[in-house]
C-alpha cells in the first residue's frame, strides 16, 4: 500500500503544478472569500508582505523566508514519514517470503501480513498522513505567491516576479533542481520511476517559461531544501 502510495506522490505534485491552469488561481486574495482564503491563503500573503517590508521590499527574498520557515514547520511531518518508510523498508524482504508462501490464498496473505505489521509495530498508513497534512499548505504557499498583487509588481535580480523571466535562467534552474531532487532520492525509486527523473525536469521546464517568475522562484527555493533534507535522510548509511 505505501509502495503504491509513494508512485502516487509525483502525481499529486503534478496536480498541485496544474492548478495553476485554473483562472480561479489569479484572483486577487479575499479574506472574506470561504475558509480557504480567510485561514490558509490570506495570512500566508500577509507573512509575505511582513517579509518583503523588512527586506527592503524584495519579495524574491521574502518568499525565500517564507518558504523555509514552512518547510521547517512540516519537518516533523516528513521525519515521520522518512520513519515510517524505513520501517517499511526492513520488513520488506520478510513480506516478499510472505507473498511468495501464500501466492495461492490471498485471505491468508493478507492475515500474515497484518500480523508481521503488529508484530513490528508498523502501520502501512502512517506514511500518508503525513503528506496529506502538508500538501494543503504548501498549494496554501503557492496560492499566497501566485494571487498576491504586490508580488507581481515587484523585481528581484534581473527578472519581473509578475512577468517569466525573458532569459530562461529561472526555467533551467528549476529544472536542474528538480533533476537533483529526484537523483538525491532515487534511492527511494525502483526501476520503473526512474523515468520521472527525466520526465518531471521536462515538464517543469515547460511550465516555468510560462508562469510569472515567483513562481518558479519559489519551486527553486522549496527544491533547494528538499536537495539538502534529502541528502541527509537517504544518503547511504557509513557501516
């Protein structure tokens, strides 16, 4: 189940880059809008702002700030399911015998299955929770920076953040650092999602040459971290 879960993971990113499709996403923010705006997008926008005015009004900065801090706030979230997954990574050698031993009665299997997850103490879920807990903040992030006018009318480095950037430096650069993320966790992959190492790069270079520049920003700045976290929860343990 956790297996099938994590193949699931790019898809759920890849709906999070394809909302950006929808019209609803560039409306101005409104506070009184529903419980999405008014408790999620609104007070994101507004740390943006809060940011952006202690640092000589650079959003490009701002975001980076702000795009930190929430990473390290899901932190434990996804330590939880960095464990969570190393649990299920033990006991798979005893869960492929299992498979193997009962390939004909799949109720039995089933029933060996449950007992070896109580016997280690394991829950096929709990690596999902964690996730589904920190998707709604960070598309709430990624709302916060796409539907905040000040964001759009304001420069950082050589680009318009409201704008694409016109030399395609932001585009390759969040490519680049999506290929990296992926590599850096490629331990995680089996064969089969191996090709998303390339696939991914692609489409997220296609789509930052057209999006506004804090966008791809952001997808560079939230790469960046995930390059790093990852490295030190999947790098190969010494022994």
């Amino acid at each position: 189940m956790i297996r099938r879960f994590y193949k699931l993971t790019p898809l759920l990113l890849l709906v999070l880059l394809l909302s950006a499709c929808s019209p609803t996403q560039f409306s101005p923010i409104d506070p009184n809008n529903g419980v999405w705006d008014k408790y999620f997008v609104y007070p994101l926008s507004t740390v943006l702002d809060w940011f952006a005015d202690l640092m000589w009004g650079q959003y490009g900065l701002s975001i980076l700030v702000v795009t930190v801090i929430i990473r390290f706030l899901v932190l434990p979230l996804t330590l939880k399911q960095y464990r969570s997954s190393k649990k299920m990574q033990e006991i798979q050698p005893e869960l492929l015998k299992i498979k193997e031993k009962y390939k004909d009665n799949a109720q039995k299997q089933q029933e060996e299955t449950m007992k070896l997850f109580q016997k280690n103490n394991v829950n096929p879920l709990a690596g999902c929770f964690p996730l589904l807990i920190q998707m709604p903040i960070l598309i709430a992030l990624y709302n916060a920076i796409m539907r905040n006018g000040e964001i759009s009318n304001h420069s950082f480095l050589w680009m318009q953040l409201g704008t694409p950037d016109p030399f395609y430096v932001l585009p390759v650069l969040a490519a680049l650092t999506t290929y990296l993320q992926q590599k850096v966790m490629s331990v995680q992959m089996n064969s089969q999602m191996q090709a998303l190492l390339f696939i991914f790069p692609v489409l997220i270079f296609v789509m930052a040459m057209n999006f506004p520049s804090a966008l791809p920003l952001y997808w560079v700045y939230s790469n960046i971290f995930t390059i790093v976290q990852s490295y030190i929860l999947y790098r190969p343990s010494k022994k």
